[in-house]
C-alpha cells in the first residue's frame, strides 16, 4: 500500500515538472510577443483582458490575469498614462471604479491581438483539435480539484 502511494506520488511529482517546464516553455511566447510589442507582460495581460472581455472594474482585473500581480493599480496608472486605458466611475457605487480601453487602446489592440494570438497558436501547434480540447478538459478537472484543496493548505 505505501509502495503505490510512493509510486503515485512520485508521478504527481514527475506531472507537476512536466507541467511547469510546458508552461515555461508556451508562456515564453506570450512573454517575448508583449517585449516586442512595448509591453512587459503584466500591462500587455491587463490589455489583453479589456481588449477580451471589456470594460471590467480595476479591483477584479488582479484575479482575471493568466500573470499574478500585485500591482495592478501601477500598471493600470502607466497604460492611462500612455493613453490606452481610461477610468471611468460605477454609475451604480462609488466605490467601483473601471478601466477600459481608449479608441487608442482599441485600435492598438486590433493591430496587437492577431499576432499574439498566432504566437499563442504556433506554441501550441504541437498538438491537434482534440488534444487542444481533452487538455483544456483534463487542465480544468486538476484546476477545479487544486482550488477545492487551497483552503486546506492554509491551515
């Protein structure tokens, strides 16, 4: 019984290289595709989740990021700076205050995206249609299980 568990652990440990080292290797892409473009990688993710998904309030663009930051704010506070990005305050709660692309931003983003986008595709040439989907598949299951474990981890 030890022995498999062993065994079953030494594999998790061998996946989770794997894994890391894939990663390493796909998200240089998306890295070198920002520096090309101006960007270090943050401000190009914070662009790349307007561009995406729209208009979206400063204080959820953190969790939204593929890259962690912690300094969002500063971020942010550069692309307005450069006139890609504008606040613009909640109608509804004061508190809440959103970014948004500018016309600018917009425009940029249109020129930027597709060839990001092809980076991201040649990165990932390596594997046909439906290993693209049975990895986003397996890749959610083991995500949706780590969450499920985090708070576990805090104690």
């Amino acid at each position: 019984m030890i022995q498999a568990h062993e065994r079953d652990a030494q594999l998790s440990l061998h996946l989770y290289r794997v894994f890391a080292k894939s990663f390493k290797s796909i998200n240089e892409h998306a890295v070198i595709s920002s520096k090309i473009e101006g960007f270090n990688p943050t401000a190009f993710a914070v662009m790349e989740v307007l561009y995406y998904k729209g208009s979206q309030p400063i204080q959820q663009i953190g969790s939204k990021l593929l890259l962690q930051s912690g300094n969002v704010t500063y971020v942010i506070d550069k692309l307005e700076e450069r006139g890609f990005i504008h606040r613009r305050p909640c109608p509804n709660d004061r508190r809440v205050i959103y970014a948004e692309l500018t016309p600018e931003g917009e425009a940029l983003m249109s020129d930027l995206y597709p060839k990001y986008t092809e980076r991201i595709h040649h990165a990932f040439s390596g594997l046909n249609d439906d290993e693209k989907f049975e990895l986003i598949g397996l890749l959610k299951k083991l995500g949706m299980q780590a969450e499920r474990l985090t708070p576990s981890l805090r104690k």
